[in-house]
C-alpha cells in the first residue's frame, strides 16, 4: 500500500529537504506552505505523486480548512509533518517580530497538530475492525521544535520560548493519546544549526545541511522515535543548559 506524507511548510529548509527524503523513500507528498509556485516546482521534481495546497498557518481557520482538503484529496496520510516556522533576531522587543513568531511557532503549530489528531482519530473511528498488519498506525505527528526550546534567548526570546511551546505540546499529545484507542505516534524533532534561511548565511558551528537534517528525522520517522535531536551531537547542548546554573547561562548568552 503506497503511503501517503503532509509536509506543512514545505517550500524551503527542511520541509523541502524531507518531502523530497519521503518521496523518495515512496511516499506521496502534499506539499503546503505559502508559496504555491515554489511548491509546484518542488512537486514536479519528486519522483511520486504531489499535492499542492496553499496554506497560511498564521490565518488558522483557513489552514486548518486547507488541510483537511488536502487530506481528504490524498489517497492516504500516514504522516504529518508540521515543519513550518520562523524567527527573528529582535534586541529591542519590537512587537511585530515578536508577535509573527508567536503567530507562526504557536498559533500555527497548535492548529495543524491539532487538526492532524483529528483527521487520524477520526479515520481510526471510520476503520475501526479493519484487518490492519500488526503494528500498523493509525497516523504520526512530527513536529518540528529546536534545541532552542531548552533556554532562554535574550536575542530572540520569543522563538526559544515558541519551540519550548512546541516541545511541551506534543508531549501533553503523546500523553493524551495513552488514554486514546487510536494508535498515533507523536514524534519531537529538536534541530540545532541547519543550513537555511533561518542561519541568516552565518557560518554556524556543527551546522548541519537540509538534506542530513532530513535523512535523521527520517530515520527517527520509521523507527517511531518520541524524540530526536538533530544532529545527535546537539543533545550534548540540551544537557548543558538543563545543568548550567542560570547566572552562568546568562553570561554565556549575552
């Protein structure tokens, strides 16, 4: 049975690198993200089926709508991959960077993970009986976070403390769902310095390129991982900063 994969945020940086890892491993892709031409283009490169959907997750109402009708267009979704975000140095507090982050990382986020629960609950339901192979899902959610999320960001607070949204989100789902009949993997990938716009073109250390970044989350993909850093090295960091004493993360940081 072909499987079928959702990437939203899919036009650029590791959204594009993983749809195109999926499909390449067989899966067909919808692609969604802001930028239908760039999607379109993604598209006609992969070697299996592409859907395309224009999607704005700052507008939620309307992203949740777009995903549900690329969802329902697909032949199968599998998987969900929520990778679309953004972040801005911001020293001096403006609210415009500070709240499109928050409308992005938070807002956005909760709004397609939660509409990817629904659509798999309500799927197990409808197939409920249904002569599945043994340890088959009835769907899994990736979400995409940051080794960010583990402190606080003088520069860009509002993003460290988006992707720490985003940690404890997926794990209050993962916690959610021992209580659920329906059998839905929830997996939180935590980035360090990949290679995107989001770099801002700094030569960053242990910086990763999109494709590598792609080829673990995959990996943690098929192995039903809970969690991931990417790379593994960066795990190294998380531990740091949960035992570093705040006054000396507070000099290392500014």
């Amino acid at each position: 049975m072909t499987r079928g994969a959702i990437v939203v945020g899919a036009s650029s940086g590791i959204g594009e690198a993983l749809a195109r890892r999926l499909a390449a491993d067989g899966y067909e892709v919808g692609l969604a993200a802001r930028r239908t031409d760039r999607l379109r283009a993604i598209g006609e490169a992969l070697p299996t089926r592409a859907y395309v959907a224009t999607m704005d997750v700052t507008e939620t109402r309307t992203a949740r709508e777009a995903f549900f009708e690329l969802a329902d267009a697909m032949d199968r979704v599998d998987l969900v991959v929520v990778s679309a975000g953004t972040g801005a140095l911001n020293r001096d507090l403006e609210w415009g960077p500070e709240r499109e982050t928050i409308a992005v990382n938070v807002d956005g986020f909760t709004a397609i993970a939660t509409a990817a629960i629904e659509f798999f609950e309500e799927r197990a339901g409808s197939e409920a009986g249904r002569d599945a192979p043994d340890g088959d899902l009835d769907g899994h959610l990736v979400g995409i976070s940051s080794v960010a999320s583990r402190f606080g960001n003088p520069g860009a607070p509002a993003y460290n403390a988006s992707k720490a949204f985003v940690n404890n989100y997926l794990r209050g789902l993962r916690h959610r769902q021992h209580a659920r009949s329906a059998d839905i993997a929830i997996t939180t990938v935590e980035p360090g310095f990949v290679d995107t716009d989001m770099a801002m073109g700094e030569n960053l250390f242990w910086m990763a390129s999109p494709e590598t970044a792609a080829a673990q989350i995959h990996r943690a993909i098929e192995n039903r991982r809970r969690h991931v850093y990417v790379t593994r090295r960066w795990r190294l960091i998380a531990w740091l900063f949960a035992l570093l004493p705040e006054s000396i993360a507070r000099r290392l940081l500014t």
